[in-house]
C-alpha cells in the first residue's frame, strides 16, 4: 500500500496547563499496524482521539489522506469520526 493515511505534526495537547501529548511527527501507513504503549498517564488515549478527531490538538496539524482534520467542515468531520473505530 502506498501514500499515508494518518500524520501528526508538531502535536501538543494540554490540559490544565499541563503537557499531556507531545509528538514531533508520525505517519501511519494505509494498512500498517501500530502499537501504542507506555504507562498509566503516558498519553496513549490521548493520542488515539487527536488521531480519531475526537480532541483539537493545543497546537500541530492532523492529516487524513492529506487532508487537515481542521479544514474539514463540521459536517464532514461528523460523517468521518462515524466511519472510525478504537
């Protein structure tokens, strides 16, 4: 499979002034399988739902098909977090 599904870039996530999520960059590759661990408080569901739509970054682009998550229109992003399952 070719082209990339999902990328972060320069995501940051805080939450009562607090850095909960900060990722540089990642791709994930159309078909590619990805682990995701750490401990208790790490980030890990945090990550899933930038990646899903379902919490606005602080800072930083999500990309769907290279497609910014936040140039789609609410109803778009509605039919989209639909279509997602974690």
């Amino acid at each position: 499979m070719s082209g990339v599904s999902l990328e972060l870039e320069s995501i940051t996530v805080l939450r009562a002034g607090r850095h909960i999520l900060d990722v540089d960059k990642l791709s994930i590759q159309a078909g590619q399988f990805v682990n995701i661990i750490g401990t208790n408080g790490a980030g890990k569901t945090t990550l899933l739902k930038v990646l899903c739509g379902l919490i606005k970054p602080s800072s930083g682009k999500v990309f769907f098909d290279n497609i910014a998550l936040t140039s789609l229109s609410s109803w778009t992003r509605t039919n989209l977090k639909k279509q997602i399952g974690y």
